[in-house]
C-alpha cells in the first residue's frame, strides 16, 4: 500500500502572533532556516527583482478569493516524565528475561525502602497563568500533498506525525481524547485547529516514533469516530509543518507540492486518495459523491450549463459529413424531454409542498390557540404575581420601619452601655482608693498593736526580775547616736527609737 505525505503550511498576516511548537519536519537533521529556505525557494525566485507593488498584485493574484480568518490551535501536550518512563520500558522489555528479572527484584528491593515525605516534595513547583495552550491567530490554512508516493513498509522512512483531516466538531476534546486513549502513552503532544469551516476541524498528532505513528494509522484509518454517525477518521502522514507570514510569499506555490483545494459542496479537502475527484467544462472540482447529489446540469460554483452546444460546422472526423441537423434535432429532443421531466418534478414537488404547506398552516394554527390560552394563563399567574408582590412591598415596608425602630434602640442601649461602662470604671477607682487606705491603716494599727504587745511582755519579763536588777534598769540611760540626715534606713530607725524611749520612760 502506498501513500503521499502532505505539507501544513500556516499562513498568517504580519500583525498576527506565531503559534509556539507548531513547526515540525520529518527529516530531524534540517534545521528551521533550512526548511524555511527549502520551501521559499520557488517564492523568492519568483519574487526577486519585483517592486513591492508587483510583488503584492502576485501574492493577491495567488491568494485569489480566500481570506484570512481567526484560527484556535489548541495544544495538549503529554506528561515528559510519564513519555520517558515508557520509553524506558520499552527498552528493558527488549532486553533478556534475566535482565530483565534483575532489574525487577533491584527495583523491588528500592521500592521497599520508602523515602520519606521531605525527599518526596519536588524542588521546584512550575504554575502558569491564564490559558497558555490556546492560542488565537489571523491567517489561512494551506494543505499540500507530495507529488511522490510513499511505501507503508516498515524499513521505509516516513514521519512520526499525523493529522486528522476533518474531525466533525460534534466531538468535543473530551471524546477525542477517548478515541486515542489506547496511544496516550506514545502521545507527545496533540494539536486542535479550528479555523472558519464549519461544523468540523483538524488534528495533528506526533508521535514518539514512526512506528507508534504506523500503528496508530493502521489502527485508525478508515474507522469511524463512534457507531451513532457516518463520519471516519481520514489519517495522512505530515512531512512537515510550517509557518510563514504573507509577505513572504507564503501564498505561492511550492515546488513538487500540490495544493489540495477545498470541495464546495461540502467543504472538504479533495485527494483523489480519499475520494474520487471529478473536473467540470469550467474548470471547477468536486467530489464525485458530492455532485451526484447536484440535480441541475449546471455548475454548482458559476452555473455554467454542462451540456455541449451544437455548432453549424460540426463535422464527423472520419468521413467529414456534417450533421447539424441531427445533431440539433436530437439535442432539442433530449433538451425537451429533460424540460418536460423537470416541469413533472416541478409539479410533484409543488402538490408535495402545497400539502405541506397547508399541513404546516394547520400545525400553526393549532400552535397560535396553543399560546392563546397559554397567554391567558400566564395573565391570570401574572395577576396572582402581582398581588403577591404588592403584599411582600407592604411586608417590606413594616419590616423597614421595624428595623429603623429596631436601630434607634440599639443606639439607646449602646449610649448607656457607655455611660455604664464609664460609671462602672469610676467606682473601680474609687473602690481601689479605698482598698488602699484602708490597707494602710491596717498596715498602721498592726505595728501600733506590736507595739503594745512588745511593752506588755517587757513590762512582765521586768516584773519577774529581781529588786535589784528592776532598780538598776529605773537607774539606767539609754544613748542613742545621731544619724546622717541622707541615710534612709537609719532615719527610719531613729523614727522608732523615741517610742522605744518613750515605754523606758513610761516604765519608770
């Protein structure tokens, strides 16, 4: 089996940003000047020595009628660390079964012995903001197909990347994803790009390997997307992926490439590969399926009539015999009966739309007493709406005056809980005054008592004594030293001694 690779090449205006990780190229050793180079080739020689006003009517003239729109390329892209660890076993189960075993049991006895928490936490913790992997860009999306076939043979190079050519956008990202789970391991990142064709859009898939890629094409090419619709999965492999801006010269053809134009009935990509492709007298192409469904004789595009017109000198090429006559004489036959069969369609199909339309005309009428008394319905729920919204205004406006009543008393109760407060402080103060004096009368009536208790125990310890002794202590002098006036304890000191004098004195 053989097939032709094709060629992604983004257009995008000058004021439009690049998209990040969109150019790829089969042949890894060139590098991105070189496949730029390679593929402007044709457009810088047909380019040079042009002013820029002819080198824009060129780009224009190539350009034709499409126009640049708003393309979404969104990108899911693999975890590295999970693709490394398959690729690492992917290597191990080619190695031997004993190998293999060792490399199990040493696993097995790392494992056994786990890290704990702090080795656990990674080093460096990466976060982005916003959505990077949707991206937004102005330009246009060209499809070119190699003009060589290529071999599905394994020791064949071709390409580790595929693209989807039409994914109807009735799958989302989230069933996309289901129909290649059995690849995600070998998955390195995946493209979605939705630019203004509507109701589909294109994948491109790269691989870790040209293999995984045969695998995946193998598997996938020709299935449909699910049991419900009619829609398959179209697979070609992409020799690479560019993007250019306009100036450049991104619009003109490209050597040994192809463009594949777009089908305008229903607006996909045409390959003769894929699809059978069918050219009219005005130089239009179609699918083939496609204008089969088309009932006129005329071009879907620019109307013109397929139908060969007679000429006066229509001769026979073998004998030169001119038949004209016959000629017009048939073709106004065939024009007849193809008018009169097209008067009978036209005649069924209006009985057909007449019922139609008068069954619609029922249907509608049927539809208008439906809302009558729908409308009637929803008067007398708005009348019973109405009744209770006036009652919760009136609920709303006693419970803002009881509110308002309710504010004015809490600021009552808030200026006396300060007046209280305030009140409460001052008797605190006072209270605390008094605990003060009165602990120092205390203070003043314990060493008054003291006092006393020492003179009534000296009083009775000298009246135990003997005559003579009571006599020497009547007869006997106490001297007391002046003390510096700067000394603190001694002058408290001296504040004592004259009551001890004073009870000597009282005791004789």
């Amino acid at each position: 089996m053989s097939v032709s690779l094709v060629v992604i090449r983004l257009e995008l205006a000058e004021h439009s940003p690049v998209p990040a990780g969109f150019g790829f190229s089969a042949a890894g050793e060139m590098s991105d000047e070189e496949i730029k180079k390679k593929t402007l080739a044709s457009a810088v020689a047909c380019l040079e020595g042009k002013s820029p006003g002819e080198k824009a009517a060129i780009i224009h003239q190539h350009l034709g009628r499409r126009e640049m729109t708003d393309m979404i390329i969104e990108t899911m892209k693999s975890n590295p660390d999970e693709l490394k660890a398959t690729l690492e076993e992917r290597k191990s189960s080619e190695a031997s079964p004993t190998a293999q075993r060792s490399e199990d049991q040493s696993k097995e006895c790392v494992n056994a012995a786990p890290d704990s928490p702090s080795k656990q936490l990674p080093e460096q913790i990466s976060f982005f903001s916003g959505n990077p992997s949707v991206e937004i860009v102005h330009g246009i999306m060209h499809l070119y197909k190699t003009n060589k076939m290529t071999s599905l043979k394994e020791d064949v190079r071709r390409s580790a990347m595929l693209c989807i050519l039409t994914v109807p956008a009735t799958m989302t990202s989230h069933d996309l994803m289901k129909f290649v789970a059995p690849f995600n391991e070998v998955i390195e990142q995946m493209k979605i790009i939705r630019d203004s064709t509507p109701n589909q859009y294109m994948v491109l898939i790269k691989f870790s390997a040209q293999a995984d890629a045969d695998s995946f094409y193998m598997a996938c090419n020709g299935r449909q997307f699910n049991s419900i619709e009619d829609d398959v999965c179209q697979l070609v492999y992409v020799e690479r992926a560019e993007v250019l801006k306009s100036e450049d010269g991104a619009s003109l053809p490209v050597m040994d490439l192809t463009e594949l134009p777009k089908c305008t009935v229903c607006l996909e990509r045409m390959d003769e590969s894929v699809n059978g492709i069918l050219t009219t007298l005005c130089n239009h192409s179609f699918h083939s399926q496609c204008l089969q469904r088309w009932d006129d004789t005329t071009c879907p595009v620019c109307r013109y009539c397929q139908t060969p017109e007679p000429v006066e000198e229509n001769k026979c090429f073998e004998c030169g015999v001119q038949e004209y006559s016959y000629l017009l004489t048939s073709q106004l036959e065939s024009q007849r009966i193809y008018w009169e069969n097209k008067i009978v369609r036209i005649e069924k199909d209006t009985a057909e739309e007449i019922n139609n339309m008068k069954t619609k005309f029922k249907e509608t009428i049927e539809k208008c007493d439906n809302l009558e008394h729908r409308l009637n319905d929803l008067l007398k729920e708005k009348q019973s709406v109405e009744r209770k919204c006036t009652q919760l205004n009136t609920k709303v406006a006693k419970l803002t005056t009881e509110l308002k009543e309710e504010q004015e008393m809490n600021k009552c109760l808030r200026a006396n809980q300060v007046l209280l407060q305030n009140k409460l402080k001052e008797e605190e103060r006072v209270l605390k005054e008094t605990c003060d004096q009165k602990d120092l009368q205390i203070t003043e009536i314990q060493e008054q008592l003291r006092d006393v208790m020492f003179y009534l125990e000296t009083q009775q310890k000298i009246s135990h004594l003997p005559a003579e002794t009571r006599q020497e202590i009547q007869e006997g002098q106490i001297n007391i030293a002046v003390a510096s006036a700067s000394s603190g304890p001694s002058s408290g000191g001296s504040g004592k001694l004259p009551s001890r004098k004073s009870r000597s004195k009282r005791g004789k």
